[in-house]
C-alpha cells in the first residue's frame, strides 16, 4: 500500500463551475477589447472628419 495522497476526480458540478468562471473571463476580456477598439475607431472617425470639414466649424452656445 501507498501513503501517497490520492487524487479524487473532480464531480460534475466543479467542472461545470470551473467551466462557468472560465467562459465568464473570456466574454469580459472580449467585451474590454470591443469597447476600447469602438472607443479608437470613433475617435478616428472624429478626427478624420473634423480635419477634412471643407467650412468653418462654429460653436453655437446656447
């Protein structure tokens, strides 16, 4: 016999856990890459725009 510890395999209910945690890390990383790359493409957009106006660019307060 062995005194070695002895690894037990995981239930079902920790790996759906695990599964669980991982893929809810992954949508948040995908959805901070998302919002940053919108946050650039408009700002670029914005900026391209605002370089090429052909007339003058008056600020109207109100």
């Amino acid at each position: 016999m062995s005194d070695a510890p002895q690894q037990t395999m995981p239930g079902h209910e920790q790996v759906l856990q695990f599964a669980r945690c991982e893929l809810e890390y992954r949508r948040k990383k995908q959805w901070d890459i998302f919002s940053w790359v919108v946050t650039i493409l408009v700002s670029v957009i914005g900026g391209i725009a605002a370089l090429t106006w052909k007339g003058e660019i008056k600020p109207n307060p109100i």
